[in-house]
C-alpha cells in the first residue's frame, strides 16, 4: 500500500492535471495521491493563494512553508509517519507510464530496507568519486530504440494521421541494469517509506533548497538507507507544459543548478560526514 505524494509552482497549475491524470490511471493504485501547495511561494510573492483544480481522487493540501521542491515529500513524511504507508514521491511534469508505480513496488519488496529509484546518477556526475563499494547500476551508452519504442512511436503516427505527432516523444530505457546509486531524480519516481525523514529535514540551507535530489539524497545516506535503481521503471514521457519556470534552468541566489548540486553535495559530505572520498572540484 503507498501514497503519492507531489508538489507544483503557480505557473504550472493549468497544466499539473495531466501528470495528475497520469497518476490516477496506474495500474497498481495508490491509497491516495497528495498534491502539496505551499500557503506562500519563496519564487513567486504575487501568489494570490488560489489552488489549481485537479480531478477527482487528488487531494489537496496546503502547507506553511515553502522548502522548494522537498515540499512534495518531506511534509508527507510526517502526515503518513507510522501508517504503514510507502510514499512515492514523483515531478509535476512528467506522464508516468502505467506500470511504473508498479515496477517500483516490485522493486521496494525486493529491497525493503531501500529507497527505490527511477532515475538516478552517482556522484562523478558533478565531480566527485562514487559514495560507496556497492553494486551499481549501469547506463546504456545509447538510448536504443528498441521494440516497445518502435510500437508506440508507430501508433503516435497512425492516431496523429495525416499530421505529425506532437507534445514528447515515447519513452526510451535508459539503464542496462539495476543498481545502488548515489542520488535518486525525483523525476524518476522514488519509493520511500515516511519514516526516512524527519521534521527537521525541512530545514534547508539557501541555494541548497533548489536542488532536493542531492539534499533528500543525501539524508538517507547520513542515515545508511540505500537507493536502489530499478533500470526499466525510467520510461516516462515529460509533458510538453514542463517548461514554465523549471529549476533545472534557473539562476537561484546567483548559483545555477550544476552549481547548487555541487555546493549541496560538499556540504552534505562535511556536515553529516557521508560520501566519504569524495572529491568536488573546487570551484565549487
């Protein structure tokens, strides 16, 4: 059993409906899906307080602070701590394929103890040694088109006929095969279980709170939960209304995200004493 758990920006409230839609259609259902909207936006003061309009099995909760995109799951980590509940915490901008909360449930009853991730990178990705010894997980070195991809691409064209399709393309594997991994993409979909994180984890330091895959990432690392990525839950499509005010692109208190990911993971490393030789370049 698990619940859903997400947040979004004002800018995307028109649009959040078709990641939500999404949600609603898995094949494994969630006891509940929660869409977390702080009372006041840190990017964005005019907010007037208006709530985007989901459909009908999405709750909606609005919460006092706003700690930027850990928003989606720090706070259901206290509402859901000792109900026995898994969290999956997942983007606004992203449509799931239908299986794929399922493939990370298959994956949690594999390794219980473990976060389970989607997507994910180890830490050489911003200049540091990986975390840990552990098996990895291995990327493809190209994204093959393979028979699933030629299928559904196909029918995008025959319901498109006779014109193109638009909005993202269909989905690709990313991942040759499973693994442990430094830091889980919230993009992705991770499997949590509340009790990973406490209330004063919401506590995060400026810039850092951009960047939550490496701040919640490393949480769990202080506290020896693994993360284990499922290569072949990764498929999903971004929704072609990603774009308006994506943090990936932003400048945030004159850090950009490569920049912010790095400066996290340094701290992290010092302050909690985890991803241990570790090396960050140091422009950091």
């Amino acid at each position: 059993m698990y619940v859903i758990t997400l947040s979004t920006i004002p800018p995307r409230f028109p649009f959040v409906g078709h990641t939500l839609r999404a949600l609603l259609r898995q094949t494994k259902r969630a006891e509940r899906i929660v869409l977390y909207i702080p009372r006041r936006y840190r990017r964005f003061p005019g907010y007037d307080g208006a709530l985007p309009e989901v459909p009908p099995g999405v709750d909606v909760r609005v919460v006092e602070e706003d700690i930027g995109p850990a928003t989606k799951v720090l706070f259901a980590a206290e509402e859901f701590r000792g109900s026995g509940l898994r969290l999956l915490y997942c983007d606004d901008d992203r449509l799931y394929q239908r299986d794929w909360a399922a493939k990370l449930l298959r994956a949690g009853r594999r390794h219980p103890d473990a976060a389970i991730a989607g997507w994910g990178f180890d830490l050489g990705l911003i200049g540091m040694t990986p975390g840990s010894d552990q098996p990895r997980f291995e990327p493809l070195e190209r994204r093959p088109r393979d028979l699933r991809y030629r299928i559904n691409r196909l029918r995008d064209k025959i319901a498109a006929f006779p014109d193109k399709p638009s909005g993202p393309g269909q989905p690709r594997r990313i991942f040759r095969s499973s693994g442990f991994a430094d830091i889980a993409e919230g993009f992705g979909g991770v499997l949590v279980r509340p009790e990973f994180f406490t209330p004063e984890d919401r506590v995060i330091p400026p810039v850092m709170w951009a960047v939550d895959d490496i701040w919640l990432s490393g949480l769990m690392a202080m506290r020896g939960i693994p993360i284990w990525l499922e290569a072949g839950a990764e498929r999903t499509r971004t929704d072609p209304n990603h774009e308006p005010d994506a943090l990936n692109s932003a400048v945030i208190e004159g850090a950009d995200r490569h920049q912010a990911n790095r400066l996290c993971a340094a701290h992290m490393r010092e302050r909690f004493g985890i991803w241990n030789g570790g090396r960050v370049a140091r422009d950091i």
